[in-house]
C-alpha cells in the first residue's frame, strides 16, 4: 500500500546490514494486513560492494535472511496472527526479494 512503508537499515562498519521494516499490504481480493520484519544481511568486502554498486550478484555469495511477523483483522487472514515467518532473501538490481515460509 503507497504510503505506508517504514524501512530502517543500519550497516556496521564490516558491511553487515540490519534492516527492521514494516509495512502494509493488500492481497488481489482487498484484504490487509500488517507486516513487519527484522533482517541481517552480510558477505565478503567484494560481494557487498558489487551489491552497493546495483550489479546482480549470485545469492549463494551472500548471507539474507529476515524473521516475519504478521497482523490482520481480516477474518479470512486471522491464521496470520498465530504464525512466525522467516525468509531468503536475494538484492537484484530491481530491489529485494524474498522466499518466505511459514515455521510450523
């Protein structure tokens, strides 16, 4: 949802970044929910620059992973109240992405 993003990152001085982003969302039949997220990413000196300079870099050389939290009042999404998430992420050129999946 425009307009409804908060997206922190801190970066040490080796090049680990910490990200803590929330967000809101809307699925294609209108409901909403809220999502927020804590994320480190890291790797060699080399793999981080090329990811600073917006190269495409292969994920395997690179540590991004995020634990995912979610809420809603949609009755139909209430499952993701009672849930932890945790994802992969990839920095292609495009921005993040990740593979998220639900711990059961």
């Amino acid at each position: 949802m425009p307009g409804t993003t908060a997206d922190w990152l801190r970066s040490e001085p080796d090049g680990t970044s910490h990200m803590d982003v929330r967000l809101v969302m809307r699925t294609d039949r209108g409901q909403h929910f809220f999502m927020q997220y804590s994320g480190v990413r890291h790797g060699p000196p080399e793999v981080l620059a090329r990811l600073g300079r917006g190269e495409a870099v292969d994920p395997a050389d690179y540590y991004f992973r995020i634990a995912i939290r979610f809420e809603t009042s949609d009755p139909e999404l209430a499952w993701l109240n009672r849930v932890l998430a945790v994802g992969v992420g990839q920095r292609p050129p495009a921005g993040p992405t990740y593979d998220v999946y639900v711990v059961r």
